[in-house]
C-alpha cells in the first residue's frame, strides 16, 4: 500500500472566480455543495474484494501494532497476533467495516478532496487510517454527515488528515489547476509559497465554511500578483 505522511469540489467554479473574476451559477457545483460526501448505497455494482488479502493485511497490521506497543521482535509479534486473531472479533463489527471500507471503494472518486485524483491504493490507504485513527463507528458517521459547509472543525479536519496522510494534495490541486488550463508558468508562481498543509487547509474550510470558505482560504495563500505572462 502506497503511504504518504504528512469529488466534487468546486474547482471549476472557484477558478473562473479566481482568474476570470465571475462563476456562471452552475448547476452541478451548485446541485452538489449541500449533499452528503458519499452515498450509503451505490446505483453501480459493487467490487468484488480478495477477501484473503485483506486478511493478510489485517493480520500485518496487528503485528505491527504488537511489535510497536509491546516492543518485541517480528517471530513473537506474529505468535502474538495470532493468537490475538484467533480469539476472533465481533461478527457486527467486521460486517460493518467490510460495509464502510466497500463503500468507500465504490465511491472514492466522487470525494470532495480531490477523489477524482486518487488511485485505488491511495483510496485504500485513506479509508484504513481514518478507521484506524477515528474507530469503524465514527468514521461511518463522518462519511454520512459530511457536507460543504456546516461541519464542525474537529470533524473536517477528521475527514481530510487520512487523504492528506495518503496522498500529495498539492500535486493533485496543481493537475487540477493545469487541467483548468492555467499555464505552467502562473502556476509556478501562484503556488511558490503554498505547501501541502495549506492546500489542506482549503479543504478543511470548504466542509465547515463551504465554497466561499474554501475560496477564502485559497486566495490567502496562492499569490494572486502573478500575471497571465508569468
């Protein structure tokens, strides 16, 4: 799994206000900035998953964790956790997660922070650290209530730590941007002094202020001097 440390965003919209100076009221932007980040069902059809492999991962994963918090070597983590999987888990909660981390997966391109960007890995990698670090239960709640605007910080910044932990969002805004066909040139110069914390903070600002938040955010960290010529 690819690991990084560190949809339907309304870029289209954000950057005719940005370098164009207007938005034409936009029907899909607009359709969508009050709607929920992922659908608890999916129209499509649902991904077959290598159930066994995702066994291994979970079974790597609890020996890591073994070897961290009780500081022994790889051979006794492994008999550790072993005998930790053997003791078995409650049936609810592995349906629930098996349920959260499917969904995930069927609907991870349509994810406000850039979903479209993502690969399956990246994708992956997001969903188990927010299960990780938020618990199954929480982070079902998260996905269910996110909407553009309106969120409380703490639970913003819940939603975009794990996609920025698992991705390069700076990257990513800069494809989207070049995508929008801003020049190579202007973009080197809005983003001079914009790093990977702040393109997360846009983020963090379009779930609690929505659109206007994010523009906010945004117009106080690119450099907005840069001319078309840059």
């Amino acid at each position: 799994m690819h690991v990084r440390k560190t949809g339907l965003l309304a870029v289209p919209c954000l950057s005719a206000v940005l370098f164009m100076g207007s938005c034409s009221g936009g029907s899909e932007v607009e359709q969508t900035s009050s709607s929920k980040v992922l659908a608890t069902t999916t129209a499509g059809p649902t991904t077959t998953y290598d159930v066994e492999g995702v066994m291994d991962d979970v079974r790597e994963g609890v020996v890591q964790l073994v070897m961290e918090l009780d500081g022994i070597d790889r051979e006794s983590a492994e008999v550790r956790a072993d005998a930790l999987m053997e003791q078995g888990v409650d049936a609810d909660a592995v349906d629930q997660q098996f349920a959260l981390f499917s969904n995930w997966m069927d609907n991870y391109s349509a994810h406000p922070v850039l979903g479209r960007h993502w690969d399956e890995d990246e994708a992956q990698c997001a969903i188990v650290t927010m299960m990780r670090v938020e618990g199954i239960t929480r982070s079902g709640s998260l996905m269910n209530g996110a909407t553009i605007g309106g969120m409380d910080a703490e639970d913003a910044v819940a939603l975009v730590q794990p996609v920025a932990y698992c991705t390069n969002l700076l990257a990513m805004m800069r494809v989207d941007m070049r995508d929008l066909g801003v020049p190579e040139k202007q973009l080197d110069c809005l983003l001079a002094d914009v790093g990977e914390e702040e393109v997360a903070s846009w983020f963090v600002a379009q779930f609690t202020h929505g659109r206007e938040g994010f523009n906010s955010a945004m117009g106080e960290d690119l450099d907005l001097t840069c001319s078309t010529d840059s």
